[in-house]
C-alpha cells in the first residue's frame, strides 16, 4: 500500500496532465508503431488486455520510452503497475506527477 501513497503523492494540474496525455499518445504509438492515431486512443480505456490492447511486453517498452524520456524509473515489480498503467489517464497523472525532465 505504501507504493499506491507513492503513486498519488503530488497533485498536477489538469492542464500539465493533458499535455503529458497527449505526448504520451504519440510516444505510445510511436514505440509501439500502432495502427492508430494518437488522438484516437480513449484515455480512459484500459492499456493492458482490452482497449489498447497492450501486453506485457509491450507495457515493458512503454515504460522503457517513459523512463528515457521523463526520467520516472518504473519498476517492473511494483503493485503499483496495475494502477499507473490502467488507462492513458491514470498513466498520465503518474508521469505529470512524477517526471524529472
């Protein structure tokens, strides 16, 4: 529970989260080379399994892409993962909340 206290630790502003919402799409269609336009992803669908349809791996890549280009470690054990990657929107709130760059 402590890491989900981690994950909710700072508040952005909803104008900070809709750009890195946006930049997010792009990074994620981009890594993953989708067949889908950045604007078109849902941001409140899930990732992972339905609504993107993301797997593990591509989780993985996902997290690689958000580790170089914000400078947020993500760790590939955390209980927090199921949370922070659940929608374009929860992994937004995370990165704007998070992000060293």
């Amino acid at each position: 529970m402590a890491e989900n206290a981690e994950f909710m630790q700072s508040s952005p502003t909803s104008a900070a989260v809709a750009a890195v919402r946006d930049e997010l799409a792009t990074l994620i269609t981009a890594a993953l080379n989708l067949d889908v336009a950045p604007a078109d992803i849902d941001p409140a669908a899930p990732l992972y399994g339905d609504g993107l349809g993301l797997d593990s791996i591509d989780v993985l890549e996902v997290a690689l892409v958000i580790s170089k280009q914000y400078g947020i470690q993500l760790k590939a054990d955390s209980d927090a993962n199921h949370l922070i990657f659940s929608s374009l929107n929860a992994l937004s709130e995370f990165v704007a909340a998070q992000r060293t760059k």
